[in-house]
C-alpha cells in the first residue's frame, strides 16, 4: 500500500515494548502490519545518537506520534540483576501524561496496550485499570490482529483496512521472501536492525503492488 500521508501527526505510531530476541518476532510482526496499513513504526531503536540522552528521544518520538503501542508483558525478574524491568510502564506513564497535560494536539493521541495474558496487569500495574488491555499470548498473529482492529478505529471512516486472515497470509509471503531479499542485498538476518526492518517491509510492498 502506497503511503498517502506521509509522515504526519496521526500516522506516527510509537512502539514501546521490549528489545530482545524472545520478543522480536512480536515486535517485527507489529512493524509489518503498520506499514501494510499505511502507518510510520517509530521507536527508540530508530536512531543512534551519542547526543541524544536515551529518555529525550524516547520524548521527542512521543511528542511526534499521535498514536502508540505498549506491550507491558515482560515482568519477570532478568536472570543476571534479580531485578524486574520497568521501561515499558515508564514509557506507557510518559505517552499518557503527554496526551493529558501535553495541550490540544496531544490530547488526540490514542495508545493500544498489551500483555501477554488478560487481566494479568492488574496484579502489578493496578493504575491502569478501566484501559482496554489487549492479550496475545505471545502468538504474532494475535498480535497483528489487535493492531490491525485497533488501528480500524483510528482510520478515516472511509478506509477498511484488510482483514487479519489476509495480513497474517501477507506476512508469511513476506517472511518466505525474505531470505532472497536478504541474499540479493548481502545482509544476514541477524544484522537486521529496526530501521533496515523497516525498510525492508516497504521495499516489499512496493515490489508487490507492481504485480
């Protein structure tokens, strides 16, 4: 799908959820269906910048995305430091302040968040009881379903977006593609990083819509 709007306000979408292996395949199926329904991905693996403080960027991307996505599944203790992980709480409190406090424009912005089971947040997140929080089960397809419906209501009233059925179909076309991509541009998949993701999912699109 060919973007029509660009880079603007309501088509940011600011991913906050982990950075690790187990979770990559969640977050790339994220990224792919935002970009099949004509949304930016946006996140603090975007830009590496000596300087730019880490919590400035993750500040400066929230002030430009009138949309976010916040997975708040990852609570267990890091096996080294014993110690929970609260970057996505923290980052879930900023977007929300800013779209209360952060004047006319930002009060529009409108957040999906999710864990990995239903009901679970209200155990150690109690403060965001009444949010409609969305369960995946650690299944990228359940989460490209929750995106793609979520996204339906933020989309003009004239666009439907595809199905979740045909998203998943697009994003296994797009995964068995995707070795020859790699091969033809001599990257191995484990150099892929969020931005070349990103990339790669559009230079997709666009060779797909030429058929």
């Amino acid at each position: 799908m060919k973007s029509r709007r660009g880079r603007d306000y309501q088509r940011q979408v600011f991913i906050n959820c982990p950075f690790d292996g187990e979770y990559l395949p969640l977050l790339r199926a994220i990224a792919f269906v935002l970009k099949v329904c004509d949304y930016v991905p946006r996140c603090a693996l975007e830009a590496d910048s000596a300087t730019e403080v880490r919590v400035e960027k993750i500040l400066r991307i929230i002030g430009e995305c009138g949309l976010s996505i916040h997975d708040i599944s990852r609570t267990q203790l890091d096996r080294k430091s014993k110690l929970p992980r609260f970057n996505m709480p923290f980052e879930l409190g900023l977007f929300l302040g800013a779209a209360k406090l952060g004047g006319t424009r930002h009060q529009k912005k409108g957040a999906l968040i999710l864990d990995v089971e239903a009901y679970r947040y209200q155990k150690y997140l109690s403060d965001i009881a009444g949010q409609d929080i969305r369960a995946h089960g650690n299944d990228p397809g359940a989460v490209i379903g929750h995106v793609r419906n979520w996204l339906n209501t933020h989309s003009p009233a004239n666009l439907v977006l595809p199905g979740k059925a045909a998203l998943v179909t697009q994003y296994r076309r797009f995964q068995k593609q995707l070795p020859v991509m790699l091969k033809d541009l001599q990257l191995k998949e484990t150099e892929i990083s969020f931005v070349d993701w990103s990339k790669l999912i559009g230079v997709w699109l666009e060779a797909v819509a030429k058929v």
